[in-house]
C-alpha cells in the first residue's frame, strides 16, 4: 500500500480560469465554490474563473488559491483517494491542515482571506522586497546575509533555489553580495511585500485573535508544518505554528525530505502551477509525483493509484 501525500501549492502559483473545470464537472467541487462566494466579500468565482488582474494581488490570492485547492481535494476524496500525510507551502499549509481534518475548509478560506489582508497591508507598498538566489547553497547564502540588517531568508524551495526577503535595500544589497559569492542569477520577485520576514510580526497578533475565535478539530492524520518541518500529530501546535509561520521562513525543502524519511511513495500536487512537482525534482529525482491542476487529471491518478496506470 502505498504512502500518499497532499501537497498545496502557495502564492505564485494562481492562474486566471483555474478551478472552473471542477466546478463546472463536481457537485462537490460547485460547492465549495458556491459557499466560499457567500463567506467572501468579493466574488470568488469571478476572481478564478475570468481574467481578472487582482487575482495576483496578496489579499484575493490566499482566499482564491485556498477555494480552488479544496474543491480539487473534495474531487479526490470523493473518487477515494486520501492522504497519509499533508503539507502545504505557506498560504498552501491552511489546505493541508483541512485536508488532515484540523479545520473546516470554509474557516481555512476566512483565515487566509484575514491573512493576505495583514500581509498586504504589514509593511507600506515598496519599503519591502524578496529576491529568488539561484544556484548557490543555502549555508552560503545563511553566511552572506548574517551580518546584513533587515535581510533574513524567507523560502528554502530546493535546491539551487532559496529566497531571501526583508528591507528593499537591505534585499539588494544582500543580492548584489550574493552575486559576488557565486549565486547564478539573483531575481527581484514581484510581490507586494517582504513575506516571511520580522516585517511581518505586526500582522501576528490579529491572525492569532481570528484563529481563537475556529474550532480546530483533533488531526486526522498528520501535517508537515512549513516553520520546523517537523510532523504535527497535535491540533493543539497549530494556532502557534500558523502565526509563527508569518513571519518565519518556509522550510520546504526540509518538509519534503522529512515526507520522504516517513516513508511517503507518492506526492500529488493539487491546485495549479506544478511549482511543487518542479521543486520535489530538485530535492529528490526520484520521488513520484502526481499534478491535479486540471479535472482530467483526476481519472490519471485514480488510474496511478490503483495501478491501472504508469504512475508517472
């Protein structure tokens, strides 16, 4: 029997009409749509759906990304595939917690919607940047950036791929000397805010008040938590790990190499962009990985899973 894994993509990986296959195919998939429209105060089906340039701004994304991921994973369970463990990169970590049982999808998408808010709004437009460092070791990148103020990594993606976020300055600064120390290319990203830096630890405290006021439920089954990578069994970590997460940087290359030390034989990818199938290549050639982006992917897994089919 196999080990299957969830995992959920973060911001970046939105796209204009994902999710509207499903919708247009699954009940279940409609109703996910249909109740997150009436929690939102913006239509989120319009938003997924349609071309619409606010999809790429952090305060729709969370909300939009977290809708799409779930009304997938409904698709899946319903065919009968389920997990064995979850994780989720950032905003995607709200997902993996539903999807192990921690929470109700619906209160995952009003904490996200919370907190792209706070995220967008932590640090006044243009004070903050992060920048992707390509091909240079992540203890390479940890020694250039120490003695630099208001420069802390944000993302440990995979190998050959770390981001660093914090102060404009300070951020270009600390590419221009990354440079020096051999990083391939150093690529400002175009985000509207220093995500996964102290910037953020403003923001902590109102998310902290939102998630008191859910009811978090006893895990299912466990989840790799993005801020130590380590697996989480009690519900009761969570409410800490999340507001940590803020401002904390993403461990997911650690999360992949712990999933795969726990025995994990299949990884599936569910929602768009097939950024974390790229990602596993680099930490593990080897590990098999299934994408569910559109609905016609959902008859290839089922067939993977219960062998009928190659599972690459």
């Amino acid at each position: 029997m196999k080990k299957i894994a969830f995992l959920y993509p973060g911001q970046g990986a939105q796209e204009a009409g994902m999710g509207k296959d499903f919708y247009e195919n699954s009940a279940l998939a409609r109703g996910i749509y249909d109740e997150a429209d009436e929690l939102l105060d913006f239509d989120v089906k319009a938003m997924c759906f349609e071309q619409d340039e606010r999809l790429h701004q952090t305060e729709y994304t969370q909300a939009s990304m977290v809708t799409t991921s779930l009304a997938m994973t409904r698709v899946l369970l319903e065919e009968g595939i389920h997990p064995d463990i979850t994780a989720g990169l950032s905003l995607g970590e709200y997902c993996a917690i539903a999807a192990a049982g921690g929470m109700e999808p619906m209160d995952a998408i009003r904490l996200v919607r919370l907190r792209g808010k706070l995220m967008q709004n932590a640090v006044p437009e243009g004070e903050g940047a992060m920048c992707a460092v390509i091909k240079l070791d992540a203890d390479v990148i940890e020694r250039v950036i120490e003695p630099i103020r208001d420069v802390t990594i944000a993302n440990y993606n995979c190998p050959g791929q770390i981001v660093i976020t914090g102060r404009k300055q300070a951020v270009k600064q600390a590419a221009e000397e990354l440079r020096k120390a051999g990083a391939k290319r150093c690529l400002m990203l175009n985000v509207s805010g220093p995500f996964h830096s102290p910037m953020m630890a403003s923001a902590c405290g109102e998310l902290a008040e939102e998630i008191d006021k859910i009811r978090l439920s006893e895990l299912k089954i466990p989840y790799i938590t993005n801020v130590t990578a380590d697996v989480v069994t009690d519900i009761g970590e969570t409410r800490d790990l999340l507001v940590q997460q803020m401002s904390a940087p993403v461990k997911w290359m650690q999360s992949m190499e712990r999933m795969l030390a726990e025995g994990t034989d299949l990884f599936i990818e569910i929602g768009p962009g097939g950024t974390l199938a790229k990602f596993m290549k680099k930490i593990a050639p080897e590990a098999k990985v299934l994408n569910v982006s559109a609905f016609e992917d959902i008859e290839r897994v089922v067939k993977a899973i219960k062998g009928d089919a190659p599972e690459a």
